[in-house]
C-alpha cells in the first residue's frame, strides 16, 4: 500500500491545504493500492510560487554541463529502483508486466539519458554575422515556469518527456499527475531528493480537472505541457491562446500500418501487434489501423487472427500474460461501445469482441475486425484499447490515400521489402513519426509529435529542448571578438 498525505512542494513533503484524499485502485483486482491527497488552488499556488523562486534563485546559474550531470542522476536514481517502479506501474496502470519494465521505466532512463547528451551539444548560444555589418548573438534561453499535465497511460515515461526538456533548458515544472496513477509521481518525487534536484525546480501536486485549469490559467505559468485527449488538449489550447502562453499538445492518434504485397508476414505480423496492442492498446501511437492489399487481404487477415488469439489476457504482474486490463471501468465502457458500433456498421469480428474470462478486473479480450472500410467509427475514431481494424486497399497509392483520410497524424508504418519504397511511403504519410519494418517511428533522439489533430509542437532530440527555450537576439558591433556562453 502507497499511502502520502503531502505534496512534493519547493523540495520537500508539505502539508496541504485541505483535506480531500484520493483513493488509487488496482484495474486488475479494483481494490484500493494506494491515496493521496487531491489539491486546492491554493496548493497550486504554492507550487507555482516555488517553482517562480527556484528559476529566479540559484537553480539560474547552472551550466549545461551541470544540469545534464543532474539529469544523469535523476535516470540512475529511476534505474536503482526498478523493480518498485516497474511492479507499482503494473499495478497502478494495469500494464502487463515487461511492457511496465521496457516500455515505461527503462525507456525514461532513456529519454533522460538523451536529454543529457543533447543539453551538452545543444545551441544554447551561437554567432553569427550579422545582416547589417555588425555580428549577432542567438541565445536559446529558458522559457520559465512550465506546467505539466500528465496522462495515466504510461505515466513515468511521460513525466520524463516534460522533466527532460524542463531541466535541459533551465526552466522549472509543476507536474499535476493524472487521478488514476498518481502513486509513481510520488515515487519519483523520492528519486528527485535523492538525485540532489534544487528546491522547487520541479514539483508534483495530484489534483482534479478544476484544480488543473487554475495551474493552466495561473499567471505565473509561462509554459503548458499536456499529453492526453483531443478534446481536453484543444480547451487547454484555446486558455493558452488567450493568455498568449507557450503550450505543447500531444494529443491522440489513429495510426495506420500499410503492409505492402511484398511484406514478409512472418516478421511483419509481430511488428503490428507489438505497435497496436501494446499497453492493452492504450497508447497515442498505437498502429490500429492495418492496411492490407487486396492479393493479399485473406491471409493477412488469418496470420493476424492468430496473432490476436494468441495475446494472453489476465493479471499483469503474470510475465506470461500480454494483454491486462483497461484503466477503469468507464474506459471499458468506451471500448466495448466502440465494438458494437464496429459490428452495428457491418465490420466482422475476426477474433475478440467480449470479455475474458476473469473474474476481476476492467478486462476486454483483444479483437480484430476485418470487413472494415475507412469511414466506419472504428476507422476514424481513437478507441484507446485493444482493437484492431483491418482495411483493404487495392493499390500502394489508395494505401497513402487512407493512411492521410484521417483527422489524426500522430504515427504510422511501412512494411515492405524494397526499403526505399517504405522511406517513399514514409514521406507521403502526414504524421510526426512513421516507422520502416520496425515497431513504432517514436525515437529518442528525434522530434516526437503529431500533425492535425494528433497536437501542436514536439518533444524528445533537441527539438525537445528548444521548445523549452525562448529565442534571443542580441545586436552587436562588428570587429569584436567575445567568447560565446552557455
């Protein structure tokens, strides 16, 4: 049982304001893991002032190397406790259980190891010559106080794709993780004192939708980073608007996985469901979409059934098991409204379609749809669980035309074996990231983020960082010669 009753605030556990708790549930067994308490807006306020006087103090004196030295601690102290973060997340998210280990605690030490490596080559300050004789100055400089609001689907990994860029630049956060999985921020919180973090620099208040637009709205932000819904990401789009502060979106996705005629099924097969099923489907990137060509549509539809039947559902914490539970019942109530309507508009259930066996827990069996055309529900809209949605095409030119007829533009994939012709696919697909025969087209050292509705702006590779920076430029002389700072 994980039981706080402070908040992680100017670099210690203070008490709150109020005195509304939180209750945490297990998606698996629906019994209670863990509480914390729910802030107020003047809990918030708290955290925003600390994180104001951390970036105004000394925290604003540190130098790059100084500050990729502590990001380095901060992914060693994750690394140190893996186990408790990786048997935590299985439990507090319902991720099975390699998926928890890979997929959202080692890759963060990941993401803070490259966002180490790039604040040491990073610009933070170059020269250049001047358009009117003289010679200019370009600064990168920290864009201040950031807010960060954090989804329950792979928490950790996504505190780190803020915290990252946050500490790389210079600039300070506060992370308000989601309700549901607010027990491993606390965790981490306990990693932030041990790697020696300044006061402040980043703190962590768990609080409610209301409580959250006042952190978005506060003055004092001069940053938002969401990751979360379409929906919730265009309100708190529209509030920075209006204020004329910096945000970051990264928002949901309906990605496509076009297997070419030339596709070798017994490597691509595992590449699609490792990308469409992965985290029981809750994933932005998640490939649910599969582009099968016509020649071929029958035997790409059996070689999936199977893989699909094969995905072993049940508790998480079982390493032999794939496929664990939703998040809680209401997104099991989506998904399962998502299925009837794939079946109400002429789709055929393939594999799936209902409920596993158990006798606990937010569980959906993994399902294929085939007989799926491009303007069916299950085609357009992001269902956020584990259904896949197989389409046919008739040539590679009707495959692009499908992949782009979406609102979406978050990721996609090419499975072929010309190479070249999977980059020439890549090149003609609108979204952020798209993968060649590999899983996924997310990777560390690039921009991560999506086209249309799938968000504004990027994270990770320096691209992450520089949307953590304000651009300065400073008008000088020419004949001069003065060294360049970080």
């Amino acid at each position: 049982m994980y039981t706080y009753d402070k908040f992680f605030i100017g670099g210690e556990w203070v008490t709150p304001a109020g005195n509304e708790t939180l209750k945490v549930l297990s998606p698996t067994t629906e019994e209670v893991i863990g509480s914390v308490p729910v802030a107020t807006n003047a809990d918030m306020d708290r955290a925003v002032a600390a994180a104001k006087a951390a970036f105004e103090g000394e925290w604003s004196t540190w130098t790059p190397q100084q500050r990729a030295e502590l990001l380095t601690r901060v992914s060693d102290g994750i690394k140190a406790r893996q186990d408790e973060f990786t048997n935590l997340i299985t439990n507090e998210v319902g991720a099975p259980y390699y998926f928890s280990m890979f997929g959202q605690v080692l890759s963060s030490t990941m993401v803070l190891d490259s966002f180490a490596r790039h604040t040491l080559e990073f610009p933070f300050e170059e020269r250049r010559d001047g358009a009117l004789g003289g010679q200019i100055i370009v600064r990168r400089e920290p864009v201040g106080v950031c807010a960060g609001i954090i989804p329950w689907n792979v928490p950790l990994f996504i505190t780190t794709l803020k915290v990252g860029p946050v500490l790389a630049s210079g600039s300070t956060i506060v992370l308000k993780p989601a309700p549901e999985t607010p027990l491993d921020a606390n965790l981490f919180a306990e990693v932030l004192i041990e790697a020696g973090v300044p006061a402040g620099v980043i703190n962590i208040v768990p609080a409610d939708r209301e409580v959250g637009e006042h952190l978005v709205r506060h003055p004092d932000i001069d940053k938002v980073s969401f990751t979360g819904s379409t929906a919730a990401g265009r309100k708190i789009g529209a509030i920075c608007g209006e204020q004329l502060k910096r945000c970051t979106l990264e928002l949901g996705g309906k990605s496509a996985a076009i297997i070419c005629d030339d596709a070798n099924l017994d490597e691509t097969i595992p590449m699609i469901i490792g990308g469409g099923l992965m985290n029981n489907g809750q994933a932005c990137v998640a490939l649910t979409r599969v582009l099968a060509p016509k020649s071929r549509y029958a035997e790409i539809r059996d070689a999936l059934a199977a893989a699909v039947a094969a995905q072993i559902t049940g508790d998480p914490t079982n390493p032999d098991n794939l496929c664990g539970p939703l998040i809680a019942e209401r997104q099991r109530e989506r998904v399962e409204g998502y299925i009837a309507k794939g079946i109400a508009e002429g789709a055929t259930v393939v594999v799936g379609g209902g409920r596993p066996d158990e006798a606990t827990g937010h569980f959906v069996s993994p399902t294929l749809f085939a007989d799926v055309t491009n303007d069916m529900t299950i085609a357009r809209e992001e269902i956020f669980g584990p259904v896949l949605s197989l389409i046919q095409y008739d040539t590679l030119e009707d495959a692009i035309a499908i992949a782009n007829d979406n609102d979406y533009g978050l990721a996609g994939a090419c499975y072929t074996s010309d190479i070249e012709k999977g980059i020439g696919v890549a090149r003609r697909v609108r979204t952020g990231t798209f993968a060649v025969n590999t899983t996924q087209g997310m990777d560390f050292n690039g921009p991560f983020g999506g086209f249309k509705n799938s968000g504004v702006g990027r994270e990770l590779g320096p691209e992450g960082i520089h949307a953590f920076c304000e651009d300065k430029t400073i008008s000088l002389p020419g004949g001069i010669d003065l060294p360049i700072g970080g």
